[in-house]
C-alpha cells in the first residue's frame, strides 16, 4: 500500500512538474525585452557576451522562481505598492536601456577580434550578464508569471528535492533558449546586416525598451 502511495504521489508530482514546464516555456518564448536585448548584445558585441546575457536571464528566472516557491503571489496579493513600486522601476529602467540605446546607436563599435585580450573579454561577459540579470529583474511581469503558475500548479507542501529541481529546469530553459538567440544572432549573416544598418537597428531596439517601458509604467 505504501508503495503504491509513493507512486501515486511522485506521479502526481510528474504531471505538475510538466505542467509548470509546458506553462513557463509559452511565457519564455514570447517576445520582450530580454529578448531585444540578448538579440541586441549578440549582435552588437559578440558570442560569448550573448551567451552571458542569455545566462543572466536564467539567473534572473530563478530568483523569480525561488521567490514564487516562497509565496511570492501572496505578498504581492497582500501588499499593493510593493507591486505598484516594482512596476515603476522596472519601467524606469527599461527607459533608461531605451534611452542608452538610442543615444549610443551614432557612437563608434569596438567589435571584437581574435587577438583580444582575455581580461577585457571576461569583463565584457560579466558585464553582459549584469545586464541580462538586472533586465530579467527589470519585469515585474515575470514575477507575476512565475508566482500565478505556481501558485496554480504546485501543491501547499513542496518537496525540497522538487523544488530544486524546479530551480534547475528553469536555469536551463531561460538560459538555452536565450542562448539560441545569441547563438543566432551572433551568426555572420545577421551580423553583417546589423552592421549595415547600425543606427537604425539600436534607435528602433532602443524605442522597443522605452515603449515597453512605457507600456509597464501605464499599467500601474
């Protein structure tokens, strides 16, 4: 009997994890800003600083995560300005990304090249993956789509080997699909049209982040 408990249980578990999988991956795919800006770094930078940016976002995916499995939807039921604010921040700072865009679209690119430094390269990723962390930090929506499927899926009592394992998967599903933006992006082809046509591409990047900006401080 209590074998068949356990089974029943860890079943169970097995449809709301896939549950949860199938829920967060409709909501990584769609478009915003983190994929604006993973696109955009890839493409106006390189490779690896696209494949830090696309780490960032992962990172960032599982702070909200973990905050979810704390009873992040309950505190931000219960607390109206703690929303409230967290929507003005992040708008203000997908303004500023907006702002820094378009005002660096006519400034010169410093591709890199074979013969860069190992030093400079490792403080461009870092710095990458800053930007993609405090960009995924920057939409309180996700903290929003994070703790609604949680909170719709998972059960009062979470294992801790569930809950890490969750954590995990959403590491790995942030991070790849950001990844295969950067992966892409970073192409020759594409970055070559980028090149081609640099100013316009960063203004039109850049008015994407104050809109969406913009749009996020208008629903408050």
């Amino acid at each position: 009997m209590l074998g068949r408990v356990e089974e029943g249980e860890s079943m169970e578990m097995t449809v709301v994890f896939l549950s949860i999988l199938g829920a967060l991956l409709v909501g990584t795919l769609s478009p915003g800003p983190s994929f604006v800006l993973v696109a955009r770094v890839a493409v106006a930078q390189s490779r690896p600083e696209g494949l830090a940016a696309a780490l960032g976002m992962g990172l960032g995916g599982v702070v909200y995560g973990g905050l979810a499995l704390l009873g992040l939807h309950i505190l931000l039921a219960q607390v109206g300005w703690l929303y409230f604010g967290l929507k003005l921040l992040g708008g203000a700072y997908l303004l500023y990304l907006g702002y820094r865009l378009w005002r660096g679209a006519g400034e010169a690119l410093v591709l890199e090249t074979p013969g860069t430094a190992a030093a400079p390269r490792a403080r461009g990723a870092f710095r990458a993956l800053v930007l993609g962390l405090t960009t995924q930090l920057s939409n309180p929506k996700t903290a929003i789509v994070y703790s609604s499927i949680f909170a719709a899926f998972l059960p009062t009592d979470v294992p801790f080997l569930f809950a890490a394992l969750l954590l995990a998967t959403i590491l790995l599903l942030e991070t790849g699909w950001y990844a295969i933006v950067a992966l892409a992006f970073s192409a020759r082809g594409p970055r070559a049209r980028y090149l081609r046509a640099r100013i316009w591409l960063d203004r039109l990047a850049g008015s994407v982040m104050g809109l969406l900006g913009i749009r996020l401080i208008g629903d408050t």
